[in-house]
C-alpha cells in the first residue's frame, strides 16, 4: 500500500469532522454529531459515496444553513475532503464512514433534504445489478430517509447507469423531475451543483465522455 495513503489512514482517525461507524449503535440515540444543538432547524444534505468530497464541500460553502454529509468507505479520501473543511473553515460539514448499505443506521426517518449521488460505482456487470445505488432495495432506504416531497440527484458518466435508473425510479413508483445528457442548462442549481467539477468528473470530460444527469422523486 503506498506510504501516503497508510499517512491518510493515520490522519483521518484523528480529525473531528469525521465519523467511523459502528455497528448496533442505533441513530435514536442522536449521538451522532449532525444531532448536536448547534445543527437543529438546518437543512441536511447526504452526498452517498463522495470520495473526497468535493461536492459537499461546495455545498456547504454556497449556504451556511445547510449541514452536509459526506458518506464514502474509503478513509483515505474522507481524509482529503476532512481536511480541507478544517482548512477552509467549514463548519456546516461532516464525513461520515460507512458502507451506504448501511445508511439507515445513522440517521432519523425523513429527516434529510436532499441525496447526491456523484458518479457512483455503475456496478457494470449484470451480477452486481444490487449494488447500483438506485437499485430498490437503495431507493427504499433513501425514501425512508427523505423527508416527504425531497429530491434526489444522480450524476454520471454511464449511460448504463443513467438508463437503469430511469426505469429503476419508474419500476420503484417514482418520478423524475428532470434530466439532461450534459449538466450545462439543467436546472439543479439549488445546491450550486452546476459550479462543482470533481477532479473524477474533469477526466471524464478530457476524455470526451457525457456527464448525465437526473433528479427524482420517492414520495
């Protein structure tokens, strides 16, 4: 393993804005720290598999009211994106590890605003379909989370991904509310989405690959 990602693995145990999960502890408790006081009445935003977190930082840049949540496995990149918060002084921010299989440990029913899935894995192989993060059993977990009449936005650079998802949305019984083969003129600038280029989006696009791009509804 390279000696600078076994210096993240060290680094990232220590920073306060990120969380390691741990099984049976049940989000009732409210002891995660997107419970605290000072996060009470602010909007939530879950960014699932954000690698180093670029769009959640952008988002918690834009607007002070909202608290995002970054959520990735790997703890290498939470340590990039954790880092930077503290650098750039970004208090609405937090990491979270864990595998997003699990997300209905760590927070309340309905209680988010919104779910980003930036570029996730598209799981390409007909045997790994489960793993897609819009395949049902991922939808029910999200519907269970979102508050009701919330969003969630999907970007890629997959067709295969962006395809399966439409008819997994539409199969699940919900509804898309917008989409687009390039994210330029889409209209999902509430989060200031548009602004962000993820260094993972920036090769996409060097090599000539379409960045897509829905939004959905669940209730």
């Amino acid at each position: 393993m390279p000696k600078n990602k076994l210096l993240k693995y060290e680094r990232v145990k220590r920073l306060p804005n990120v969380t390691f999960s741990v099984f049976g502890e049940s989000p009732s408790s409210c002891s995660y720290p997107w419970y605290e006081e000072r996060y009470q009445g602010m909007q939530k935003i879950l960014e699932l598999g954000c690698g180093k977190g670029e769009y959640s930082l952008a988002f918690a840049a834009a607007n002070s009211r909202r608290l995002c949540v970054g959520i990735d496995c790997k703890s290498h990149r939470l340590c990039v994106g954790a880092e930077k918060a503290i650098a750039q002084g970004l208090e609405n921010i937090h990491f979270l590890r864990a595998r997003i299989e699990r997300i209905g440990e760590f927070f309340l029913e309905h209680s988010i605003n919104e779910i980003w899935l930036t570029f996730p894995d598209p799981h390409p192989k007909h045997r790994a379909i489960k793993s897609r993060l819009t395949a049902s059993p991922f939808l029910d977990a999200y519907a269970n989370l979102l508050i009701p009449g919330s969003t969630v936005y999907l970007k890629t650079d997959s067709n295969q991904l962006y395809d399966y998802t439409r008819e997994s949305v539409q199969r699940w019984g919900g509804h898309e509310i917008a989409k687009s083969d390039t994210d330029h003129g889409t209209d999902c600038s509430a989060s200031s989405s548009r602004k962000v280029v993820s260094a993972y989006e920036h090769a996409a696009q060097s090599r000539g690959a379409a960045i897509q791009f829905m939004a959905f509804k669940l209730n």
